[in-house]
C-alpha cells in the first residue's frame, strides 16, 4: 500500500504542488520542501513547482479582474472581506502591495483581484509577482527542507522509504487541517466586524 502511495507521489507530486500552490497553498510548498529533503522531488523542481503554482494563481486572479470585472464569479470574489483594504492598498502601494500580497493571510485571493482592478500596469504586475513568487517559494520550500532534516534527526535515520511518507502525509493533513481551522476562524471574526 505505502509503496503505491509512495509510487503516486513521485509521478503527480510536482503537479499536486503547482495546483496546491495556485490558491493559498504554504502548506504544498511545505510539502514540496518535506519531499524534496526525502529525495522524493528534486529541490529545483519542488522549487519551480511551488513558484510556478504561486505565480500562476495571482496572476489568473489578476486576470479576472482586470479582464472580467463583471463576471458573477470575480463580483462574488469582491465581495469577500478584506477586497475593499487590499483595494486601497494596492492603488497607494502598488509595488509593496504586490510583492507582500502572499505572505497576508486571507487576502491573498481577493489581492489578486484588487490589483487586476487597480491601475497598476501589467508589465509591472507580473515582474514584481514573479520575483515575489519565487522569494515565497524559496522561503516556505526551505522551511519544509529543514523541518523534514528536524523531523529526520527526531525520528532518526532508520526510517524506511515508506515510513517517512507516511510521516510527511501525516505531517500534511495535520498542516491542512490547521491552516483550515484558522482561516475559519479568521474568516468568522471578519465577518463579525462587518456587522
């Protein structure tokens, strides 16, 4: 069973990283690091996945906004708590905006948006994502790196291959399962100031 998870992950590891890191996704670049220490990605591509999945999501929500502002599903998007600040914020801080837009829990989608709405010109928008990406994908991937050399020095080096997968699924969902609890109640203590 561990060997066809095992199996699973080396061939759609990579992709699960890109997709993951196209919305707000620490915890696939997380990942990405964690696998990449087992020897189960490559670092660079575990790199380039977490960067091209980040780089790839801001810029679709820059694109919706800029180029769909009127669809229902870009309209629902600005309705979202926190689309008006991030406005305000992008049209007096284009540049800091862009560059720090990922590392703000909760505003990362509907930034993209906002930024897609302001006048910030395209050129300029997807040099500064591009190397915005890149940095976050650099310092989260580091960040599994190392947690999963901490997590090896733990545990110790007899983990077998399909222990350490095991491990670093366990560690995932326990990631994921945090991540969600927090953005829940971030969300519904949002909610409560609009009223």
């Amino acid at each position: 069973m561990t060997d066809a998870i095992h199996n699973l992950i080396e061939q759609y590891g990579l992709i699960a990283v890109f997709l993951g890191c196209v919305a707000e996704g620490e915890s696939a670049a997380l990942l990405g690091g964690f696998f990449a220490h087992q020897h189960v990605f490559v670092p660079w591509q575990a790199f380039l996945a977490a960067a091209g999945g980040a780089f790839a999501g801001d810029t679709l929500f820059f694109i919706l906004g800029r180029s769909f502002a009127d669809h229902p599903s870009v309209l629902k998007l600005k309705a979202r708590p926190g689309f008006s600040q991030a406005y305000r914020l992008v049209s007096s801080h284009p540049n800091i905006f862009v560059l720090s837009n990922r590392y703000i829990y909760g505003l990362r989608l509907v930034g993209g948006i906002a930024a897609g709405f302001s006048s910030i010109s395209v050129t300029r928008f997807v040099i500064l994502n591009a190397l915005s990406s890149a940095v976050w994908a650099a310092l989260f991937g580091t960040i599994g790196y190392v947690f999963g050399l901490g997590a090896e020095r733990i545990i110790g080096q007899a983990l077998a291959r399909h222990e350490r997968l095991l491990v670093a699924l366990t560690i995932g969902l326990g990631v994921a399962a945090l991540a969600w609890l927090v953005a829940h109640a971030i969300a519904k203590k949002e909610r409560g100031k609009e009223i």
